[in-house]
C-alpha cells in the first residue's frame, strides 16, 4: 500500500505510535496553528461544543496543516454530512459523537469512506490540493486507509452494543467521552470522569478494541493523564484544551506578578 502524500495520522497509528492530539474550541485558526507548531502531531476542532462555524473550521484545517500537524473535526450531533465537507476539505480525521448503535457507525461510514465500504461522494479537491496529491485518483483509491473514523463511546447504551459498534468495518477508534459517560453511568447523578464506573468502562472499550482489531482513544484533562491512558494501552489521546493552555499560561504569568 502506497502512502498518501500530507496524510501522517493513520500511518502513526497503524505503527502503534501514541497519538497526542490538542484539542481547539475558541474559533480561531491562529490558535489551532500555533497549537500545531508548538508539537502536538494532531489537532482535534470542536464542532460539536466548540464555537466554530463552517468558514473558520475550513480555515483551521488548513492552518493545521500548515503547522505541520494533521486535522481532525469533532462534528455536531449526527452530523455524518458535514463529516464528509470537512474532509473534503483536508481533514485527516473525524470524531463522532453519541455513536450508541452499529446504525449509528455505518451512517458515520457511509458519510467518509468511499465505496464499497461506505457511500461518500467525490469532492476532495481542497484535500488533495493541500496534501500535494496531483493524481486525485490516489486519493480514491486509497483515501479509505488514511481517514480515521473515531466513534465516541459516552452512553450505556453504547456500552451494551460495543462489540458491535467495534466490529464494523470502517470504525477505525473507539473514543471515549469520559464525562459524558460517567454522566450516563450515573443516571445524571454524577459528573466526575474518573469514577470507578468509567474506569472499569474504560477497560471494557480497551478490550473490545482489541478483540475487533481496533484502536481506543480518550479525552484527558491533562498530560499526566494521557500518559497514563497511553500505559493502559490507548493510543490516541486528546490532551486539554486550547482554553485549558490559555488559562495556565495567563495563571503562570499572574501568580509571578502577584508574587
């Protein structure tokens, strides 16, 4: 299999590499480059939660790339078309939340892997333009190996159908919304993503990745955090938050002034 120019995500993590991935919510593709070149291989724009709008998302995955980084999108709720805009446009990956059943993984993968396996319609012009591919019919035929499908694992009733959801083809990752599940586990009770509910979650996914031949991924508040999850045997990890960088930086910089 050839390698596809400008494309590094699915490669890593075909290799067994550890992925870090920044995490960008505030709009601004500026922010997501400088993220970029500061050293995360992957930036992740929240789609979802975040305040992007289709222009600056557009913008950021080109400043992702231009920070030698690769860009993935967290889309909006069931939003499986705007998947396929996004990676029409450059993106490497796509994280998808509320993925509860396997109808739910085959809509994520009709809407980014190109048929057979799925029905994504042909459009990557900004992509391959980006990625410098001057024979669009690489990306074709090979485009399927180098898109990373992340289903969000953050309900019980994803948890009951996890096997499944893991087994069809074209789910690349299962990602862990670590908040969201110890919300479902709870029953609304309780945020707190570390309880021992999520933790004995967590080993459940890790093992049902690896019983399908899959990867697992989680969201880590933190770098000590996302060590852990990497020792645990996760190999994609979205680490903080472009807010999180921002607020410790301003804090570090207060704390001396006040000091």
């Amino acid at each position: 299999m050839t390698t596809v120019p400008g494309f590094s995500l699915a490669a890593r993590l075909r290799a067994g590499e550890a992925v870090y991935s920044g995490w960008c919510s505030m709009a601004s593709p500026l922010v997501t480059e400088v993220v970029a070149r500061a050293g995360f291989p992957a930036v992740t724009i929240d789609g979802q939660h975040g305040l992007w709008d289709t222009a600056s998302t557009f913008s950021a995955i080109a400043a992702i790339r231009q920070g030698g980084s690769a860009p993935l999108v967290r889309i909006p709720l069931a939003g499986f078309g705007f998947a396929s805009r996004v990676l029409d446009v450059g993106a490497e990956g796509i994280v998808a939340p509320m993925i509860n059943t396997v109808e739910d993984a085959r809509a994520l993968v009709a809407a980014t892997k190109f048929p057979p396996m799925g029905e994504r319609s042909w459009g990557p012009h900004r992509a391959t333009m980006q990625a410098g591919i001057a024979d669009q019919k690489v990306y074709l035929t090979e485009g399927n190996n180098h898109i990373v499908n992340l289903a969000m694992i953050e309900t019980r009733t994803a948890m009951d159908n996890l096997d499944a959801i893991a087994a069809t083809p074209g789910i690349d990752v299962l990602f862990i919304g670590p908040s969201d599940l110890s919300i479902t586990l709870s029953d609304g009770k309780v945020l707190e993503p570390h309880s021992k509910e999520v933790e004995a979650g967590l080993d459940k996914i890790l093992a049902a990745a690896k019983k399908a031949g899959k990867l697992a991924g989680i969201y880590c508040a933190n770098a000590d955090r996302a060590l852990a999850c990497a020792k645990r045997g996760f190999r994609f990890m979205a680490v903080a938050s472009d807010l999180n960088f921002l607020r410790e930086g301003i804090a570090g910089h207060i704390s001396k002034l006040k000091g």
